[in-house]
C-alpha cells in the first residue's frame, strides 16, 4: 500500500513539473510577442512622428512659397528654405518643441543635383534606432523672373532619432 | 467497478488534455497571424507619397533648352505636336530619360515598386508611355491620377501605381 502511494506521489510530482515546464513556455511565448509588438509598436511611432513632422513642415510659413502675397500650396522656397537655418540656430528652443531629436534637409534632384540644405539637425546623443521619412517636393526659385517660379524636384528628408 | 471508474477519469484527464492543447494551437495561430496584418503606417505613407510624387513631377521645371516649361507644359507640346520647346532628344526620348533618371534616386533607392502609365487622348494618335518595374496583380497598391487639359475634348491622363 505504502509503495503504490509513493508511485502515486511520484506521479503527481511528474504531471506538476511537465505542467509547469508548459507554463514557462507559455510564459515565454507570450512575452517574446509581446516584446515583438512593442518593438513595432514604437518603429511604428517613430515613423508616424517623420510624417508628423512632414506635414508640420509644409504648413510651416517661415517655408511657404508666396508670390505677391498670394500662397503657392504644395512647393517651399528655396530662399525662405537657406534663411530658415540661420532662424533655427537663433531660436533652438522653438523648433525643438516641433521637431525634437531629427535632421531635416532638402535634397534637390531635378533638373540638378545640388548640395542638401540642411534646415534643422538635432541629433540625439546615443540614439538606439534612426528611422527615415522621405518625401517628395517642389522647392521653387522665385528670384528668376517667370510667372509661377522655376520649380525643382527635391526630396524632404526626415530622419528621426530615438 | 473499480477500474471503470478510474478508465473514466482517465479519459477525462485526456479530454483536459486534448482542450488545453487546442487552445494553446489557437492562441499561437491567432497571435502569429495577427502580427503580418496591415501596417496602417506604412499604407499612410505609400498614399502621401503617390500623392506628392506626381504633384510635385508634373509641376517641376523640365529643364529643356532657353525655357521654363513644366513636365505638364511639356506633355502638353508633345500632344499639340508644336515646335516650341527644345528639348536633347525630342519631346518623348526627353520625357523618359527624364522621369526614369527621378524615379531612380527616389522610388528605386525607397525600394517602391510602381508603374507610370499615361494615356493620351485618342486624336492626339500617340501610343501611351509606360515607366517602372511594375506592380504584381495582388501587392498592395495605392494609385494616384492627375489630368492635363488638352486642345483636344480628352485630357492627357497620368496613372501612379505604387506598391
């Protein structure tokens, strides 16, 4: 009687350490998915503050094309765009509330390839992760003498840091 | 009478089992699908980018020779067969040459996959112009438009797939 109680005991014991055995894998299971959507969940954020910021940066009017008074929607002005660099550095705190830790520049690649202008850089000191957002735009010279302006093809690059 | 009952538990213990077994199934099938479905982010981003793209193509200075022309005011004198811009090639060589060399510092380095049809009207008799890798039949895919008004009674149509 005495050694079926004990086979019994040594039974119990088994089922209960292959349970908890299940347990922790489950355990495991479940954080590893969990630690995989926070993840996405954050690259997600950090992509949704590029674009954030992209659209800030096309209502912003320090960068508006105007043509006597009157706004051009869709384009920036190069001359607004080259004197806004020198603004930012003036009122850092500013533009940090809008734009926190990213670089911003405008790449110019059509008809010519030109140097970027680099509107803001505030790089975040030891950042983990660097996301991109890239769009195109219209960056017009209103100096030259034509109706609408010369418009180029640029690129208004985001990265964002965290 | 025993043993019969202790075949029932058994069989109950197995039945447990078997319940615990399936849900655990069900929970990893739901979590490990639900993690691929629709990245709402990225959607957002391929349509702003369509968006601008042909916007900003189509408003953006040609570059041909002693003028200011857009690529609208250039598919515009290519319809209307007129000779006043001067552009390395001729009109359609330039086009193309042109948008491909766009398209490849900018959807090509972001890795999009697209396709730039336009469509002329019918009595301009011009064969449409096509650009870009294309996009299979099931990728997820946002398409933009933009119209150019002709002399003609139909507008030059520009198609963006992007995908």
């Amino acid at each position: 009687m005495n050694k079926k109680a004990q086979i019994q005991m040594t039974e119990n014991v088994i089922i209960l350490f292959i349970f908890f055995i299940l347990l922790i894998f489950a355990i495991v299971f479940f954080t590893r998915i969990q630690t995989g959507k926070q993840e996405i969940k954050i690259s997600e954020d950090i992509q949704n503050r590029g674009l954030q910021i992209a659209q800030s940066i096309s209502t912003l009017p320090e960068l508006r094309c105007t043509k006597k008074a009157v706004t051009v929607l869709g384009c920036y002005d190069e001359a607004n765009a080259l004197a806004l660099q020198s603004l930012v550095e003036q009122n850092n705190d500013y533009y940090f509330d809008q734009f926190s830790y990213s670089t911003i520049s405008i790449n110019e690649i059509f008809p010519e390839v030109r140097e970027p202008i680099v509107i803001y850089d505030n790089k975040k000191a030891n950042f983990t992760s660097l996301i991109p957002t890239q769009l195109p735009m219209l960056l017009c010279d209103f100096t030259e003498s034509t109706e609408k302006g010369a418009c180029s093809f640029a690129i208004l690059n985001i990265n964002v840091y965290s | 009478m025993f043993t019969h009952k202790k075949a029932q538990i058994e069989m109950i213990g197995l039945a447990i089992i078997v319940i615990l077994l399936a849900l655990g199934m069900f929970f990893i099938a739901k979590f490990s699908l639900s993690s691929d479905t629709g990245n709402e982010v990225q959607q957002g981003k391929q349509q702003q980018i369509s968006t601008q793209f042909l916007n900003t193509l189509m408003s953006t200075k040609a570059g041909c020779v002693g003028s200011s022309a857009t690529f609208t005011g250039l598919l515009q004198e290519y319809v209307s067969e007129s000779t006043n811009l001067e552009c390395e090639g001729g009109l359609e060589t330039y086009f193309r040459t042109s948008v491909k060399s766009i398209f490849n510092q900018t959807l090509d380095v972001w890795q999009y996959k697209y396709n730039l049809t336009i469509t002329f009207p019918p009595q301009a008799n011009k064969d449409p112009i096509s650009e870009g890798p294309g996009c299979a039949r099931y990728d997820n895919s946002k398409t933009q438009y933009f119209f150019i008004p002709t002399d003609y009674p139909k507008s030059i149509v520009l198609e963006l797939r992007l995908c």
